[in-house]
C-alpha cells in the first residue's frame, strides 16, 4: 500500500490507521487525485454477509472512505462512490459501515433495518449496536431488509 494512502486516511481519521489496515487485510484501493496529489481514498475487501434463510452474498465491503481535511466538501469522496458499482461486477451486494450516513444516503445505499450479527465458530453472536448499510448492485437477489443479517467474523471492527 502506497504510504501517501497512509497517511492521507491518518489525516481524514485523526489517528494513526495502520493497525487498521493491518486488520482487514488487502484489499481493492480507488484513488482520487487533485493536480497529481492524493485527496480522497476508498478501498473495498471481500466478505460474506449472509440474510436470514440465504446463501451468503460475495460482498465488496467498503472500508477507509477518506478526503483530506482541507478538499472536504468538494465532492471528491461522492465522486469516487459513483465510480464504485462498475467496477463491483462480480460482486452480488456493496456495504459498509458508515461513520456518516448522508453521503452515502444520497449515492443510493440504504440501511439493513434487520438484526444484525457475526457469524463466529458456527454460532451466530449479535451485534446490536452495529448499523450497516448497502448499496443493491446489479447481480443482487431480491432482498428483505427486515431479516436477520450475518457477516464473518473477523478481528478488530467485526462490521
């Protein structure tokens, strides 16, 4: 991972975000760039997230939304969300975790108004106070957003 990456999350954050990306591991990054210079940054990685008497859906899960402090509000982070769903063509779902949620409210993603939980050890381990939303792509099933939903567990931020 490229340290301008780094360090342009660091600033958005406030904190250090190594152990975080450490944490969820690779994934996919979407880069926005201003005059050449890093200034806003996504990146999704794969998980299973499972509704209620479903298979689970590949899903391209959305981690790390960042703009630098000082580009904020210039329309960079819904820039790089707009270009997101073509290249998820192979994923059945897109979901995140919002710190905020009008941006993503306005590009479209809705939240899972069902129960959610983490798929650990064979047993399922609720997460009430989680909120995830999702963004419907073009392989996704019908969906009731009213059922129980799971994800695989993993450490750190399970959702």
């Amino acid at each position: 991972m490229e340290v301008s990456i780094r360090r342009l999350c660091d600033a958005a954050y406030g904190t250090p975000t190594e152990p975080y990306f450490a944490a969820i591991g690779p994934g996919e990054h979407l880069l926005g760039r201003l005059d050449g210079a890093l200034v806003s940054h996504l990146m999704w990685v794969t998980r299973w997230l499972q509704p209620e008497g479903s298979a689970p859906l590949r899903t391209a899960y959305v981690e790390m939304v960042a703009t630098a402090p000082a580009e904020r509000r210039h329309g960079y982070a819904t820039a790089l969300l707009a270009a997101l769903p073509p290249l998820l063509q192979d994923y059945d779902l897109a979901a995140l975790c919002p710190a905020t949620e009008q941006l993503y409210h306005r590009m479209g993603w809705c939240f899972w108004r069902g129960p959610l939980s983490t798929r650990k050890d064979h047993e399922l381990v609720s997460t009430p106070e989680e909120r995830v939303m999702i963004l419907p792509l073009s392989r996704t099933p019908t969906l009731n957003l009213d059922l129980p939903l799971s994800v695989e567990w993993r450490p750190g931020e399970v959702w």
